[in-house]
C-alpha cells in the first residue's frame, strides 16, 4: 500500500518562528505567529463578560503559540505574561498599533499610531523594597505575582450580579491579596495565609494604610510601559493616557 504524500505547501506553513527575552526572569522564549485557526478559537470568547474566563483564553492562545520545550504559563510573571502577548502581536499583526482616540477638549477624533517596539521596557529592580510598613508597627512583605499566583482567584469569587466594573475592582482587590507574601505584627509573623485572609486583610484595614500597600506595588512594577501623550490635531489638545488594546489587538 502506496504511502499518502502530503502536499508540497505543507512545509511553508508556520515554518517561522522567533524569539523574545522575558524582562522579568530574563528567559529566552521561542515562539511562532498566531495563526487564522487560534484567532478563529480566541473569537469564541468574544462577548465572554467574565474576566477570569477572558484570562484563560489568552493563556490558552500564549500556550500554543510557545514553541519552547520547558514552558509553563503559570511559571511567568505577570508582567512577562503580557510582554510576551504584545511579542506575538508585533509578529502576527506588526508593530504598528493603530485607535482611534476622542479629544477630551474638542470631541474630534483622530487616528493614532504607536509603534510598538518603541514602548519603554525595564526589568525587575533587585535592590527595590518590597515591604510596606504600616501603622501599629504592622509590616506587609510583597512579592510579584506569576500567572499561577494569580489562578487562584477562581470564578465563583465573583458574583454573575456585579456589574462589569464591581467585577474588576474586586478582582483587583483580590489580585493585589495575592502579592502579600506575608505579614508581620508586633505578635508574630502570619505566613500560609489564606487568599480569603489577605483579602479580609486589604478590606478591613484603613484606606490610607492600603494606599501604602499600594504605593509598594507601584514601585515594584515592570515590563512595559503603555503610557503614551496623546495630541489633538484640531485643538492641540495633550494629555497622557494610557494606549487602549482592548479593540483591533489582534483583529
């Protein structure tokens, strides 16, 4: 029984393939274009309102587009995460971003173009405190989160009657649970504490003293940096914001 040759165009599909450096853990990551049949799965989740569910399609769409034996998505900073999300759209879309942004002052709108290899990256700053000292002589120890981490926030936590932004906030507030490492009092050091503990934590505490929390977090942020000034052709209007991908990432 004669073999069944394959056609000759099968070796020139997905025959490229690329690689990035991580700025969080410096890893060498070696990865390949997304292509018509993930964008056609990732559409799936298009009016998905769950945010959890949202996250897990993109891990889903990372997953299968690394080519690198050794990988696990839950094994990536955050930050790593969505720095190499926006590697694979510069390779399957390019480089350039385009939106559409309406002036605050004059209501115009207009078309902006970002590219994207010209977005500020930093890595993690070793030498950075990651502590938060409180009041009452109470010490919060932080740590960066990776996608693992951040897995434990299941769905359930977040009730289907919360509005799309109660969602998101509380889905902050559990997020930012997670980078408690542990904390410290003058009675003792808490460590292996519950999700639900941390969170019970960040709710119950003064919010001056979560803005401290906060302002830890903040410094020890890395990767890249959306932030982008925006001007108005009609008015001259600037201002900086923040470069919206919700819309035409991928599509």
């Amino acid at each position: 029984m004669s073999e069944i040759k394959k056609p000759n165009f099968y070796d020139f599909v997905n025959v490229y393939d690329f690689v990035c450096e991580l700025p969080g853990s410096k890893k060498q990551i070696k990865f390949k274009p997304v292509n018509t049949a993930q964008l056609k799965r990732l559409l799936t989740y298009e009016n998905e309102k769950n945010l959890i569910i949202q996250e897990m399609a993109l891990d889903e769409l990372i997953t299968s587009s690394v080519l690198s034996e050794d990988f696990n998505i839950n094994d990536l900073y955050l930050e790593d995460r969505f720095f190499l999300l926006l590697e694979l759209r510069k390779k399957t879309k390019g480089e350039v971003l385009e939106f559409t942004i309406a002036c605050p002052e004059c209501k115009s709108q207009s078309i902006n173009r970002v590219d994207l290899n010209n977005l500020p990256t930093k890595g993690i700053d070793k030498g950075l405190k990651t502590v938060a000292e409180l009041s009452q002589g109470i010490k919060v120890h932080l740590k960066y989160l990776k996608r693992g981490d951040q897995k434990e926030v299941k769905s359930n936590l977040l009730k289907k009657t919360m509005s799309e932004i109660s969602q998101a906030a509380e889905l902050q507030t559990y997020y930012n649970a997670l980078t408690i490492a542990k904390i410290e009092t003058p009675n003792g050091i808490d460590e292996d504490l519950s999700l639900q503990d941390r969170k019970f934590f960040l709710d119950s505490i003064p919010l001056q003293e979560y803005e401290k929390i906060k302002e830890v977090l903040k410094e020890m942020e890395f990767g890249v940096n959306l932030e982008y000034e925006i001007k108005c052709i009609k008015c001259s209007f600037e201002q900086t914001t923040t470069i919206p991908l919700e819309n035409n990432f991928f599509s």
